[in-house]
C-alpha cells in the first residue's frame, strides 16, 4: 500500500538527489530526509553514506590501542562533575548546563587519531547544533605520565588553535571518565533534559562509520540522527553502533 507519508518520503528524497528507486523501494522515512537536510546544512555531503563493512574489512591498518564504546545502559543519569578548563581557567559543573533540553559530553584527547580524524567537525557540529538548544562539553582524562602531550597546557593550545566552541575539560584524576563508564576516545553520551528530571543518556554511540585510513567519508549521520531526534522530541534508535578509538590512557598504577 502506498500511504501518504510513503508519497512524502519518496519526494523528500527524490529533492535531495536520491534516486528515486531507492526512494520507493526502502521507503526513507521522514526522520532520515531531515537529518539529510541538516548535513547539507553542516557541509557534509549525505549522498556519500553507504553501507561500510566491505571498506572497514580491507582497511584500518591504523596502529592503535583500539577499543570499543560499552557497559553503559540507555537511560544512565549523567553523574555529576566539576572539572577546569585549561584554556581559560574556569571550573564547569553538570548544573552550568542544566538549561539545555540536551547535552553531548565527547571524551577526546590530544594525541589520539581517531580524534585527529574528526576534530574539524566537532567544531562544525557543536557550532551548528548550538543554535538549536544542544550543549557540548569535551573532556580528557589521559594520564599525563604516560602522554605528557594531552596534559593541559596541551589542551589549552588545542582548543584555541581549532576554535572549540566548547569547553574542553582535564580530567586529573580519571574520576569522572570512570564515573561516567567511558573507556575510549573519541567516545560520544547524548543526553537529554526534561523538564526538571536529571539528564538522561539515549545515545552511546559513534560518530559515524568514517575511521582514518578506511576512505570513507566524516558525515556525522549516527550522532546527528540521535541529536535531531532528541530536538525534535522523538525517540532515539536503540540500536547504536559503539564508537570505536584509542583507549583512555589510565595512570600507571590505577590500570583498569
């Protein structure tokens, strides 16, 4: 049966360049021509999504600690932290955001290429989804003693010479990155505020598919579907592909 909203769905995507038999024959939904709408809005380029696994099998000889995102569940309250910002010397708490109807706390470091490979567009989705009520903090909770380089002076110079439209927190005593279940970097919790109820996490997931050296291509289509659907008041997919990094680097004698 062809319904109304299929009709719309197929014209939706037909105006944005999809061809128009993979339109009718998947029936894209209004909540994917959306947030097509919004990569075109943020420079990505949507018609390059495609499926990743053949690519992600040849590549990735990245020489890494590589971890996987995991053991946190979709409802977690966001606990609480009060962390500096080496850049300008202020203390954030969880309560300096309490206003936002949604919050995405990034655990990132310096040296990391998996964060080197998305950096720029970090930058490009916080300063395009904060117009629009999202609240962005990046913290790093690398140990100094085994990487010097994403201590916070480092970080410091990182956040001005990429213009983070974000504070970037150090994370001196690993507390919060173990209170908050995180294992990796870049590794992404999208929270969401009602009302006067604490932050709830509906998204733990990756960026995207794109990994350095595997060729495809930054769109930001896994964050960005969580974060248009928590604006736009509708749930988000539960089945989330975990984000995928360098391990969080602990202090020598708190090795997990």
């Amino acid at each position: 049966m062809v319904t109304r909203a299929t009709v719309a769905c197929s014209a939706g995507a037909r105006a944005l360049g999809v061809p128009r038999a993979l339109a009718a024959t998947r029936r894209i939904p209004l909540s994917f021509v959306s947030t097509t709408r919004s990569f075109w809005k943020m420079g990505f380029n949507p018609l390059q999504l495609r499926s990743t696994a053949p690519h992600e099998r040849k590549s990735l000889i990245i020489r890494a600690a590589r971890t996987e995102s995991k053991g946190v569940s979709l409802g977690f309250r966001a606990p609480h932290f009060e962390l500096p910002e080496p850049l300008t010397g202020k203390v954030w708490k969880l309560e300096d955001f309490e206003s936002y109807p949604a919050l995405l706390v990034m655990f990132i470091c310096n040296h990391c290429p998996f964060v080197k490979h998305l950096k720029k567009d970090f930058v490009k989705l916080a300063n395009f989804y904060s117009k629009k009520g999202l609240a962005v903090v990046a913290i790093s909770s690398n140990s100094v003693a085994t990487h010097p380089q994403d201590g916070p002076e480092f970080m410091a110079e990182e956040a001005k010479l990429f213009k983070y439209p974000f504070p970037y927190l150090y994370d001196e005593s690993q507390d919060v990155a173990r209170d908050f279940g995180a294992v990796c970097t870049p590794e992404f919790f999208l929270y969401k505020k009602d009302g006067r109820r604490p932050f709830e996490l509906v998204y733990h997931g990756q960026f995207d598919d794109s990994r350095p050296r595997n060729g495809l291509p930054v769109t930001g289509r896994d964050i960005i579907l969580a974060i248009e659907c928590v604006l736009s008041g509708q749930p988000v997919p539960s089945n989330q592909k975990p984000s995928i990094g360098c391990s969080i680097k602990w202090h020598p004698q708190m090795e997990q």
